[in-house]
C-alpha cells in the first residue's frame, strides 16, 4: 500500500505557489524588502510535504491520513502567517498555539508509522505493547521538535530570518509546549486505546 498524492492538496499546494510568487514579485515592484526571505522559505517548504510522502513511499513506509494537506496547513500557519504577517508578535498565544498543535499531530504520525514495523509478541500483553508504542511516539514528537527548533536556527543562518526571537528561551519555551502537548495526547491515545482492549477482553 502506498501514499496516494492527493489531487486537492496538490491542488492547494500549487495555488500556495503562485500565490506566494505573485506577492514576491508584488514586494520587489514596490520595494518592499521586508519579509522576502520568509516568502522564498515558504515556497521551498511547501514542497516537503510531497518529498516526505516520495521517500515514503520508496521504503514502504506508510504515513497518516491527509498527511500533505496538514503539512501544507502547518506550514502556512508558521512561516506565512506566523513570520510574514508576524502573527508571532501579534498576538502572543499563536507560538504556543502552533507548537503545541504540532506536537499532538507528531505522536499521530509516529502512531501510523509503527503500524506494519512494530508487531506484538505471544508474550507481549496487549496493554504492555500499548505503553511501549506509545512511549515511541512520545520520544519521537519530542525529536521531531527538536529537529524543528534546528531547522528555525538554520533558516535564521541561510535566509538572514529571525525566527529564533527569543534566543534560548523561545526555544526553551517552544520544545516544552510540545512536550507537555505529546504527551496529554499520548495519554488520550492510551485511554481511548485500553478502552477498546478492555472492551474485547
């Protein structure tokens, strides 16, 4: 089973594109330097989402649902939204809004990629394989976190951003936010989940 491209997020995804261009070239006729950097970041971002699910595809690897439409979404919401029209410093919540969207969202992902590599033993109890897919999917939104606090210090060096504003303390601030989300929603996942094993048991 592969990941199929969806034609609406491609859809999405291209209109994404030109949009950003036009307001590229918008800002260069009037002289608006401004916030360049972060619209050229934004359109080499939009394509991650579609070389993920390529990469995913090759290994067999499959990923969640809509995967490329929430990826899109996540992206516009912080490198458009959040850095151009400076939501960031707008209004003081959406940081930790979209950190901790992102790390409920990572523990989904990693939920979905444990299906079909991870598989329970004769001597594994049920609720024991729970906990033990649930802790990967924990650490793994942790990393993916970690990763994304990298690629912001990265992107300030190669693009002249300034998404890393707070120094250590916004990323202190940020990996917590996904920490504390990953797990209410690890622990969500295993309520719900030890539920159903009780149910059928």
């Amino acid at each position: 089973m592969s990941n199929r491209n969806n034609k609406l997020t491609i859809r999405i995804a291209v209109v994404l594109e030109i949009f950003l261009l036009a307001t590229i070239m918008l800002n260069i006729i009037f002289k608006q330097w401004n916030g360049l950097n972060f619209l050229i970041l934004a359109i080499v971002c939009i394509t991650f989402p579609f070389i993920i699910t390529s990469i995913a595809n090759k290994k067999n690897i499959i990923l969640p649902y809509n995967f490329q439409l929430i990826s899109l979404v996540f992206i516009v919401l912080t490198i458009y939204f959040g850095e151009f029209k400076k939501f960031y410093v707008r209004f003081w919540w959406w940081d930790l809004f979209i950190h901790s969207i992102f790390g409920s969202y990572a523990v989904l992902i990693a939920l979905k990629l444990n299906q079909g590599i991870i598989t329970n033993t004769k001597e594994t109890t049920k609720k024991r394989f729970l906990i033990f897919k649930l802790v990967i999917a924990f650490n793994f939104s942790i990393a993916l976190g970690t990763m994304w606090e990298v690629f912001e210090f990265v992107g300030d060096y190669l693009f002249k951003t300034n998404m890393v504003k707070g120094g250590i303390e916004d990323t202190a601030t940020d990996l917590i936010v996904k920490i504390i989300a990953a797990f209410i929603t690890s622990m969500v996942c295993y309520y719900h989940e030890a539920k159903s094993i009780n149910s059928k048991s």
